[in-house]
C-alpha cells in the first residue's frame, strides 16, 4: 500500500507472490525462507507493475503526440482544399457575380453589397443564389471523389 495506494492493485500482486510460492513450494527450506520469499516476490512484482505502468504512459503520450501530428494534417489538408475550392469556383462566375461572391465572403450582408455595387438587393440574392449553387457542386464533386477515394483504400 505505500507503493501503490490502490488496494486492488496490491492484492493483484501478493496474489501473483503466493502462485509464485505455490509454484517454488518444494525449494522451501523453513518458514523464515517463505516470509522473505513472499516480500521479495510481492516488492519484486510492485516494481514491475510501476515499470509497465511507465511503458504504458509513454506509450500513450506518444500515441496522442502522434494522433494530434495527424489531425493538425488533416485539418491542413481540409483548409487548403477549402481554399482552392473557394478560388476555384470564384474564378469560374461572371464578374459581377465574383465580386458579389467575394463581398458574401468577406461577411458583408445583402444590404451592405447591393449599396457598395449599386444594384438591387434581388440581384445580390439572386447572384449569391448561383455563386453557391456552383460551390456546391464543386464541393459535391469533391466529396464524391473522397468517398470513391476511401473505398479503395479501404479495399
């Protein structure tokens, strides 16, 4: 218990001793060599039980480390698809739905385009109704290469 602090954990290794003796029960000379053979056993298992438990924590550390190092990858690669996406399907509108795609972008509000343009606040609506219809596609076609993408991997 000074060791662990954990009595189940301590139970589990005088359990361990006492099949350790049951199994050296004929190399037993007295009494006094079975007390001295539980302690070194029991502190012996201790030991190796903090041991592991050491392994496992680097382990671990070193599996997150690793875990994160991919997701910060990916989260790369999903925000530069992103962006080529976006420039992508901005460069293929009109030039006036480009620039009313890009002022939608930049967080403007209909009101606050069709004022910095001068149009109607229709032509904005109407406008942004085709720049993201023309993203979604590119989005829907990216998305259908991925899923092709996976099952093939996954094959």
């Amino acid at each position: 218990m000074r060791i662990f602090h954990d009595l189940s954990v301590c139970e589990d290794c005088v359990q361990e001793a006492f099949i350790s003796l049951w199994d050296n029960r004929e190399e037993m000379a007295s009494t006094a060599h079975v007390k001295s053979f539980l302690y070194q056993v029991s502190r012996n298992n201790a030991l190796n039980h903090l041991k592991h438990e050491r392994v496992k924590s680097e382990y671990m550390a070193k599996g997150v480390q690793e875990l994160e190092s991919q997701v910060c990858f990916i989260n790369y690669v999903i925000e530069e698809e992103a962006e080529r996406i976006l420039a992508e399907t901005e460069q293929e509108l009109a030039p006036k739905c480009r620039e009313i795609f890009k002022l939608a972008m930049q967080g403007k509000d209909n009101e606050e385009i069709a004022r910095l343009l001068g149009v109607s606040e229709n032509t904005v609506k109407t406008q942004k109704k085709i720049a993201y219809k023309k993203l979604k596609q590119k989005i829907a076609e990216v998305t259908m290469l991925l899923l092709l993408l996976n099952q093939v991997v996954g094959e």
